[in-house]
C-alpha cells in the first residue's frame, strides 16, 4: 500500500466517521479493507517469485532458523548443568548466600 492510499483512505474513513452515516462508514470500511486484501496478496505473490527465482537466500534463511534453534537448545543445556553443579556441588549455599547479600 503507497503512503497516497493510506492517507487517502485514512481521509475517507474519518469523513465517514464525522458525517455518523452508517452506509458511508460501512463504505470506508470494506475499501480500506478490500486495500489491505489486495496489499496482502501482492506480497504474497512478491514472496512466492523470491522463494522461486533465489532458492539459496531460502535455504539460507532455514539454516538460520536451524542454527537460532540449535544455540537455543545449547544455552538450555548450559544453563541447566551449570544449575545442577551449583546446587549439586555444594555451591548452593555459596550462590544462595551472594544473592541474599547482593540484594540488602
């Protein structure tokens, strides 16, 4: 949707809005609607050449999912065994003893 659209469209509405005419502010809604249903199927359209004409940039963007989840899992594990050394290895007390100081 180009900037002249939206404003076009934002005018009508509020004209429709300050006359309390019902038919008329049904009207600015089904266009600003009908605009938004054609902005969305354009760029799905735009996204479905992408994804055909540059399928490396796809497999790209999957390798980065896969890659985010992967670190995700990773810092879990991480985070969890250093957890478990620290209240299995008697470093509980320790820790427990640094927050209730840190925090008076």
């Amino acid at each position: 949707m180009t900037l002249e659209l939206k404003e076009a469209l934002d005018r009508e509405l509020d004209m429709a809005l300050a006359s309390g005419d019902p038919k008329q502010i049904d009207r600015a809604l089904i266009n600003s609607q009908k605009a938004v249903q054609d902005c969305q199927l354009k760029s799905a359209e735009r996204i479905k050449v992408i994804a055909t004409d540059h399928p490396v940039l796809v497999q790209d963007v999957k390798d980065i999912k896969d890659i985010v989840a992967k670190a995700k899992r990773r810092f879990r594990d991480v985070a969890f065994t250093a957890v478990k050394w620290i209240v299995v290895g008697g470093g509980g007390a320790e820790f427990i003893r640094y927050l209730i100081n840190h925090f008076n």
